[in-house]
C-alpha cells in the first residue's frame, strides 16, 4: 500500500512538475554576410525586426553601422568608418513588423593600398542604433571568409549593361595574346567557348572589352568565366569568373 502511494504521488509531482519558460526571441536580429569575389568581397549587413510590432531605432548620427575585417592574427586591416565623415544629427529608422533593412558595402581586399595576401578573414559588424523599448545597447554580428589568390591574367574586370546589351570590360595579361571566354547559369552553357584576341601579350597588361550577344532562356543568376588554356593538355588556367547582372 505504501509503495502505491509512493508511486502515485511520484507520478503527480512529475505531472505537475511546470514547463520550462519558452526563450524570448530577440525583438531585432542582425547578421553580416561577406560574399567574396576576384578583387573584393561584397559585404551585406541585414537587419530583421522580429518582434510583434514596428520598431523604432534611433542613432545618434547619420552612421548606422561600423565594421572591422581582421586577418587571421588579428589585425585590421579595413574599418569601414575609417576615413568617413557622418552627419552629427539624430536619424531613426522604423522597421514594421517582419520587415527587414539591408545594407551592401564592397570592400577591394587593400590595406594601405596592397592587396592583402589570401587567407581566412573575419569581419565583425556593429549596429550604432539603440531601441529603449527592445535593447539598449548596441548589436554585433560576425562572419568568416577567405580572400582568394590574385589572378595574374585578368584584372578590373567590370560588367556594364547599356540598352539591354551587356559588356565585360577590364584588363588581360595572357599568353599568346588571347584567351578564351563562355557563359553559364551553372546548369547550363549560355554561350559556349569562344576565343577572344587582344592587343598585346604577357607580361604586358592590355585593355579589352566583349559584347555579348543576347542571353535568354535561363531564370538563373548567369557568369561569365574568362581563362587561358594550357598550350599542351588544354588545361584551363587562371579562371575569372564574375556575375551578369
């Protein structure tokens, strides 16, 4: 009889034991991303308002965010803010419910006007503002990434659309004189392997500019790859590749 009772008042407690309190979200969630490229890495900065309601973020100048890229020791090499001048006036931002701010910087891999060697980075974000009802202090991402090798065979390499035609132009060091190009939507060849000539050959470096004939039939983000092509097994070397709006 005992142990019956013993048992039974076991099973009560653990049924009446309470649930644990669910975790607060977070009122407003910041993040930082860094999408490297050949000659520098595109940095977005996203601010979601996660709450139940608008929210009102007040800064104390016209600077919303500050971030430092370091290298692998640890030293930094880019802050953002550095060099900058912000108006010294009070901004506010609001965000509505769900809704979420996104800010793109681009940094070109110097630090003090030389490229940085390739290797792992980190870059640490800020956010400047403050929002009294939700926090009151200020809100820090991170995010990791590496810095590729240089390219010796192309370089500036820029992509412009004018009426609906869209040009590569930048500079080429290749062998030979030429070097080859194609597009893709990474599922399939837009444009297949085509040989283009410049003026000049290694080690010189030569302007050089492609219009490409109309692209269709792909919904995809699409690339254009520049690269040279072994003189023996034909192997693809130094290959360039950079987005087509």
């Amino acid at each position: 009889m005992k142990a019956f009772v013993y048992i039974l008042i076991s099973s009560f407690m653990l049924i009446s034991v309470p649930s644990p309190m669910k975790a607060e979200k977070a009122p407003l969630i910041f993040s930082v991303k860094s999408f490297p490229g050949e000659e520098g890495s595109q940095i977005r900065l996203v601010l979601y308002n996660n709450s139940e309601g608008d929210k009102k973020i007040t800064f104390p100048t016209s600077q919303m965010f500050d971030f430092t890229i370091k290298n692998k020791e640890g030293k930094v090499v880019y802050r953002y803010s550095q060099g900058k001048s912000f108006l010294q006036a009070f901004q506010t931002l609001t965000l509505k419910k769900g809704e979420t701010k996104i800010w793109k910087e681009t940094w070109d891999y110097k630090h003090e006007g030389k490229r940085v060697a390739k290797g792992q980075y980190t870059i640490e974000a800020l956010l400047m503002g403050e929002d009294m009802s939700g926090f009151d202090h200020p809100l820090r991402a991170e995010d990791s990434f590496t810095v590729p090798d240089e390219n010796p065979s192309f370089r500036g390499v820029k992509v412009l659309e004018v009426k609906g035609r869209v040009s590569i132009n930048g500079q080429a060091r290749v062998s030979d004189g030429s070097f080859y190009y194609s597009v893709e939507d990474g599922h399939r060849v837009l444009l297949k392997e085509t040989l283009f000539k410049v003026n000049k050959e290694a080690p010189n470096w030569t302007d050089f500019s492609i219009i490409l004939p109309e692209l269709s039939g792909s919904a995809e983000k699409v690339f254009i790859s520049l690269y040279e092509r072994d003189k023996g097994d034909g192997k693809i070397l130094h290959r360039y590749v950079i987005s087509i709006p």
